[in-house]
C-alpha cells in the first residue's frame, strides 16, 4: 500500500500513542475486576454444561455463591468442589445447586491444587485462516430459527460471509441459556461465518464459539456502550475478557460497526485497536470494519475517508459495510483504497456489487492523488480532529468519555487478591 495522503506522522503516532495511554489507564480498573458473566464463561470453559429447570448450570452455580466468595472466581469454588467431591461432576452440581452441599461446607484445599484441576487445557487455539477478498452480508433477527435458515440460504450459495447477529429479548438479562445460541448458530460453517456477540452474556457466547471452533468473531460491546444500552464499567470489563478470549483461540475479531462523526468514528476505533492489544490480540487479527463517510457531500470526501482509514490502519484488513444500498462512486472509492471485504444489507445488493467490483481490479495501481492537494488536506484535517478529541478523551478519561447506560452494573465486582481464572488473570 503506498502512501499518498502526506499525513503528519508525527500527529499520527500521538493518536496511537494517547489512544494506547487512555486504555492502559483503564486496563488498571479492567484488571481488578470481574463480572457475573465472566464466571459463568469461565465454568461453561471448564466443563461446567446443561441446565436445569431452564437456567444454565453454570448460571446457577455463579448464582449460589456469595458476593464476597465470588471474589475469589467461581474456578477457585469449582476447583475446590472437585478437589473435596470425590464424585462424579454432574451429581455435584446438582448437590450444590439444591443446596444439599454449601461451599462453606467444603474443606479447605491448597491453593495450588485448586489450579491444577482447574488450569488452561493445553495447547494454543488453531490461528483463523486469513480470507481473500470477501463479500459478506449482515443477517439480524430476532428468532434463532429464522437466523438460522436464512444464514444456510445464504450460504449454500457460497456468495460469501455472513455476519449473524441474535438480536435476542434475553440479551440484557443477567444469565446464560445456551440453548437459542446453538440453535441460531451451530449449524453454520466456521469458516464462512461471523459471529456478532453482545448484551450481558457476551463472555458465554465467546467461550461457547470457541469450543465450536469459529474463526470470525464481532463483539459489539463498545457499540451497547455508546448507545447506552451497557453499563460503561460492565461492558469493557466484559470486552477485555471476550477479547483476551479471542487472542487464546487464535480468532480474528472484527470491530463493531460504528456510528457517529467521522473523528469520533476514528477515535473509537484507535481505543478499540488498543483494547484489543491490551488483550494480547496481533494487530492482523483485529479487522476494523467501518461504513462509509457519513456527512460525504462527493467523490472526494469518500476518497479522504476510505484512504485515510487505509493509512491510519496499514497492518489490518478493512471491511466497509452498507447500511444502504451504495452508490457506485462508493464502490470504485473502496477500491481506490483496497478495501479488503463488503458487506451489506440485502442479497440483491451483493450481487450488484460483485459485477461492478469485477470491473474495478488494479483500480489503485492507475491512480495516484495529489500528496499536497485538496484530498491530502481535507485527510489532514480529519486526523488534526481526531487527534484533538483524544486528546480531550486523555483529559476527561474513558470512562467518562464513553457514558453508557446502567444495564449491568451490578455484575460488576472487585477480585480478591487469591483470585483465580485459568482463561482470564490479567
């Protein structure tokens, strides 16, 4: 990818810079805390499965301990369980969720034991296969079965990827059932699909696509956060573990589709890139996935976005997505800039695309744009902006910056010094 935009470097490295300084301020937070998910993701991890009486196990299990025993993780408690039980797992689930054993009960066991019986499983997660050029479109419905049938239309065709969301009424209820997420997503292939994560139960949907192998995975976290549907505090403590997840697996993790203005848009995206690394992800593992300019008034203005996106994220695949039907100028403008995947709303959008596209290989090879022209400064413009609000964010801190909603809070709890997660000790 060459150069063209005559960006200021300097001012370039600072974002990413202050973007990295504000969430290593907020890693401290994320570090000492945990949430009812990340426990439940946790048991689901260690073999914690099935429900009872419609509630998942591990729900029940999260549920039945104390605030202050959750302090020290639900593995330490399960650890404990398994070291003292002596008995088959299944049966000492249903002692203890009945009540028939109280963990207090237990004896105590060596705290080195308890990791022993409960430590990570051996061996790295097998690396996401990295796609050529993919058209992929967004399916979002509210019953697991329409998902589901529509995701194998689609992808019986073979047209590309599909972005499956769950747009689920038990998203923001503080429990896991896994049974409408298997529905909606166990029949799809791996490969061909990409998992959009969200609400209270996102760290069990990471543990849960994991186990299943899945390579693409979206968490929308920041999304629920900006919309004010997820508790600020809850939803990155949430993010950091689904992404640290995905970093373990081996998962390429698109970044939410965002909305808002153009360096608003861009600053999100840095604090998500640096999130994501906090978390050990590579930055070719994160794919920011982006939609057009949204005040674009011309050709050049989606120029400046698209080309300014490829500069400032050189390391990483973009995926440009289409609310709307695009126009064909925002097509040849994407591949100006070598936009690495589409996605969109409708079928019949993809096919349209997919002719033109055809059309517009080596698009970049034939032009070259004017380094201290009128494109180059409007680039330089939206970087000076972007630049000046993370610097504002920096001053303010995230956490304030951000504003969510309240959905969550009270899953939000401080870890204890003897904490313990084999998935998750940051």
């Amino acid at each position: 990818m060459a150069r063209q935009l005559n960006l200021d470097r300097d001012k370039l490295d600072q974002c990413y810079e202050i973007a990295g300084h504000v969430i290593a301020l907020a890693w401290k937070y994320i570090q000492r805390h945990s949430s009812k998910a990340i426990e439940r993701a946790t048991l689901l991890y260690l073999g914690v499965e099935g429900e009872y009486r419609g509630e998942s196990l591990a729900s029940r299990l999260v549920a039945s301990l104390t605030k202050d025993q959750l302090r020290l993780g639900a593995a330490y408690w399960w650890g404990e369980a398994l070291a003292a039980g002596g008995q088959d797992p299944k049966d000492l689930i249903n002692r203890l969720i009945r009540g028939k054993v109280k963990w207090d009960d237990l004896p105590k066991t060596n705290p080195r034991q308890i990791r022993q019986l409960t430590e990570k499983k051996s061996g790295a997660g097998t690396a996401a296969p990295a796609p050529n050029f993919s058209f992929g479109l967004r399916l979002k419905e509210a019953k697991p079965k329409r998902l589901r049938h529509a995701a194998q239309d689609w992808l019986k065709k073979q047209e590309g990827m599909a972005l499956l969301e769950l747009a689920s009424s038990k998203k923001f209820q503080d429990f896991w059932s896994e049974e409408e997420y298997r529905e909606a997503w166990e029949p799809a292939s791996a490969r061909q699909t990409v998992l959009v994560l969200g609400g209270l139960n996102s760290p069990e949907q990471a543990v849960w696509a994991g186990a299943k192998n899945f390579y693409f995975l979206q968490p929308d976290g920041l999304n629920e956060i900006l919309r004010k549907e997820m508790d600020t505090h809850r939803g990155l403590v949430d993010l950091s573990f689904v992404l640290t997840v995905c970093a373990q697996g081996g998962a390429k993790v698109l970044s939410p589709r965002l909305t808002g203005k153009p360096a608003s848009w861009l600053a999100h995206l840095l604090l998500f890139e640096q999130l994501a690394r906090r978390a050990g992800m590579e930055f070719e593992n994160v794919v920011p996935v982006i939609g057009p300019h949204p005040e674009a008034k011309d050709f050049s203005e989606q120029i400046v976005w698209l080309q300014l996106l490829r500069e400032m994220f050189p390391q990483s695949r973009l995926w440009l997505e289409f609310s709307a039907p695009p126009h064909s100028l925002d097509l040849w403008a994407a591949a100006f800039a070598e936009i690495d995947g589409l996605i969109f709303a409708q079928e019949k959008e993809v096919q349209k695309a997919r002719a033109e596209w055809q059309k517009m290989a080596g698009l970049a090879q034939e032009f070259q744009l004017n380094t201290y022209g009128q494109i180059a400064r409007q680039a330089q413009h939206l970087l000076d902006q972007t630049w000046k609000l993370l610097i504002k964010v920096q001053q303010m801190q995230l956490w304030k910056f951000l504003e969510g909603g309240t959905a969550g809070q009270e899953g939000v709890f401080q870890k204890s010094y003897h904490y313990w997660n084999p998935l998750w000790m940051c």
